[in-house]
C-alpha cells in the first residue's frame, strides 16, 4: 500500500512479462490425471427467470448463457489463441451449449475453456449439464464424462497459447459409467490450493460426497462463493465439499506471476469458465447470482444494463479494460499527452465523464484528471482491498482508479484513466447522445 503511484506501473509491467509467457504455466503438468475438469455454469436459456426459491430475497439469478448464442462468452482453446473457437468446439443448438469435437481428427491435447467475460467475486453459480455421446478419439481416459467449472480463474489474456488449464479453483464434473461409483462437484485446483479444516490442502483433487450420476441424464450442480471467505459445493440442496482460503500455488511459477500482479496470493475473485475436455457435454443453463458484497453492485449494475441496453461495441482490447476491469500498459493509450480542449466521453456509453480543462500531466503514464463531470463517476472499492476502482456511473464501464493526496493540483485527487475506456471529442463537435442503461432497478 505504500505508492499507489506506482501501482498501475507494477501491473503494467507485470502484465508484459505475463503476455509475453514468460514462463510456462505449469498448472497441467503437476496435476494427477484423473484429476481434470473444467464445465461451465448455469444459465437461463431465456433470460432472468427467476426460480423464486429461498435465496431469491438476496438477488436474482441471471442467465450467463442465453440460450441463443454465444454472446459474453469467449473461448481459449489450446494451442490457438484467445477467441478462436477451434472447429466450433462450443456451440449452440437447440438452446443448448454444447461442447463437441467432431472437427477434431484428435484431441491431442486442445484442452478448451469459456470463458464469461466478467469476473465476480461473491455469488451462486448454477448450471444444469450433461454428458452425452462418446469420448473424442485421443482424448485422455481421466477425460471420460469430465467436465468442470473453473472460478477464480485468470483472464484467457493472461494463457499463453501452449497453455493447458487456467490456473483457477475447478469444481469438477464426472459422469459414471453406469457400474462404478463416481463422485462430481469434486475439487481440482490447477495452480491453486485452499485450505480445509485449518490446513493447507496441496493434493491436486478432493473428491465430494456426491452419489454417482450415471448416464446421460440432467444434473444440477451449483456453488456458493463467497470471495476469499469460504466456497461451497451443492448438489441436491446439500454440501457435498466446502473449503475456505483459495489461494495461488506459490510453488508454481506461473501462479507466482499471478500472485505478484495480483499483490496476493489470495484469490478473491475472478474468472467463471466452462472446460472442453474431450467428452461431449451439454448445458443447458448457466445462472448466477450475485451476493451481498458492495463491490459486487457495480458487476450487477454492468450486468442488469447489458440486458437492457445496446452499448457500443467493444473491441477486444476495449472489453479486456472495461468489462474485466484491465489496465492498459502505461504510456501507450491515445489521449495520455493529448491536451487538446474537449470532453471526454465513456468508451461504451458516451456518458460525458471528464473536461479536457481538468486534465494534468501527471508523467505516470495514463490520462489523469483532478476532477470529474459532476455526477458522472462513480467510486468503489478496488477488489484488490487497496485502491479505489472508478466506473462510469451510467453504465459500470471500468474507467481505472483515483487517487488522492498525492499533491499532483490544489485538489489533490487524481483520476488514472484508461484512454480506451474513454473517446475524445474535440470542442465544438457535438457529444453523442448519451446511451441509457436504465439500470435503476439494479439495485
Ligand atoms: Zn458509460
């Protein structure tokens, strides 16, 4: 906490060294086989219904998949880089998502994950799957009816493109092969430990205390995640595993790089992902919903708008810094020396959030203001327990982080602002119109 100055620097920097793979991650080598598991979550096929049960007094549940297509949803398949979706690998038919390999002459090792393009940190996660079919010729026998739920998980920026697994918090899902018994919602931990009843856990997997669900029949598995605090296992209504503590492996060198850009080895939030693991799997909703947490209203916030308004499109760069809440590397973003006179709007919505005529040169090496349009920014607690993350208070865009008594002008506040998170209109050009999220009812 001693230089918040220099933070964004110690991100940039690290981010570089991470995209740049400089190490290979090792979280798919160590791990004993049978271990593997990645699935996807739970999403309503048709929107926000709500199933109205004993938790819906805490939030709603939201459809992560829509039942229609991909939206949100971006895959990082082995081998290939992020956003390629080798031979259509994840799918939709039928309102389905559906993992299939009949492009594939050989899995060889393409292990695949979707990922959802937020993170979050306190939620539920509840999604309806099934394995179907037979195993892709080539896939590993650990790999029959395997599948799994990563949370807590890096970004698919962060994978190099050899990389197997991301380094996340897995809640493994196994279907039996209709004799032996075979438990689900077990935990796999690639690049990661927890701790469970006050000790290091460093074993790769821990089984749950499920029954066997043998064939191709539906099953509803759901997590309750509560941040650092404590993570839950349900199948049936019931805790079939709980742990607390997810960690990074430290003993791991790619969870080390993680470790050192999160400024902790704790894991608190993160990534939601879905596997492809070589054994066709449907899923046929993925829902969450989030809790109580006050950092996690503006990810509501973000999300209730995303239903009800249509943004500007986002590049993926855009999407990395304003949806992911990413940094963009220090001294490269557009309007970091601009000093023109004009407004700067929100990237996504247009929302007027700061006058050329606040801006300063701060030498750090990312736009900075000392003040914002009034009423047009919001402060919140950065999920990193240190710094103060600022959102467009229209739509939840990611903007970056203000900092305050640093001296820089007589108001003392720097506002640290990605130039992708924002557009430049000169003065006497017309501010586009400002795109409503109608979000009121988000909270
Ligand atoms: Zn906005």
């Amino acid at each position: 906490m001693s230089l918040p100055t220099h933070v964004p620097v110690l991100f940039t920097v690290l981010m570089t060294i991470l995209a740049s793979g400089c190490g290979p991650q090792q979280t798919a080598r160590n791990p004993p086989i049978s271990q593997l598991s990645d699935v996807v979550f739970p999403a309503d096929q048709q929107g926000p219904e709500v199933s109205g049960d004993e938790d819906a007094d805490q939030g709603k549940w939201i459809a992560l998949f829509n039942g229609k297509d991909l939206t949100g949803w971006t895959p990082k398949i082995r081998y290939h880089e992020a956003g390629d979706n080798f031979a259509d690998t994840f799918r939709v038919e039928d309102g389905l998502l559906k993992v299939r390999y009949d492009g594939y002459e050989s899995f060889g090792e393409k292990f695949g994950h979707l990922f959802y393009d937020q993170p979050f940190s306190h939620y539920r996660l509840r999604v309806e799957y099934r394995f179907v079919g037979e195993q892709c010729p080539g896939g590993p026998g650990w790999a029959f009816r395997n599948n799994g739920l990563m949370l807590h998980g890096e970004s698919p920026e962060t994978m190099t493109k050899d990389q197997d697994f991301p380094t996340s918090i897995e809640v493994q899902l196994l279907g039996g092969d209709g004799t032996k018994p075979r438990t689900t919602s077990n935990l796999c931990t690639p690049g990661t430990n927890v701790v469970m009843d006050g000790k290091l856990i460093t074993v790769h997997c821990t089984s749950s205390t499920s029954q066997t669900y043998h064939g191709d029949q539906w099953v509803t598995a759901e997590v309750e995640v509560r941040g650092n605090e404590v993570i839950r296992h349900i199948l049936d209504g019931e805790v079939v595993l709980e742990y607390n503590q997810p960690q990074l492996d430290m003993r791991v060198p790619h969870s080390r790089v993680l470790a050192e850009r999160n400024g902790s080895n704790l894991l608190s939030s993160g990534t939601i992902s879905i596997q492809a693991e070589s054994h066709p799997c449907d899923f046929r909703k993925i829902e969450l919903m989030v809790l109580d947490p006050p950092e996690d209203k503006a990810t509501a916030k973000v999300m209730q708008d995303k239903k009800k308004a249509e943004y500007n499109p986002l590049t993926a760069q855009e999407a990395y810094v304003i949806l992911r809440k990413g940094t963009e590397r220090a001294f490269t973003g557009e309007y970091t020396d601009l000093k023109e006179e004009g407004t700067f709007i929100c990237r996504r919505c247009n929302a007027a959030l700061y006058h050329s005529s606040d801006k300063f040169d701060s030498q750090c090496g990312w736009p900075s203001f000392d003040d914002e349009i009034e009423g047009a920014v919001l402060r919140l607690p950065d999920a990193d327990g240190r710094r103060t993350e600022i959102v467009c208070k229209n739509c939840g865009a990611h903007l970056g982080h203000v900092f305050l008594g640093e001296g820089f002008t007589t108001k003392n506040t720097r506002h640290c602002v990605n130039s992708v998170s924002m557009r430049f209109i000169p003065k006497g050009q017309p501010l586009p119109p400002m795109i409503v999220g109608n979000a009121s009812d988000a909270e």
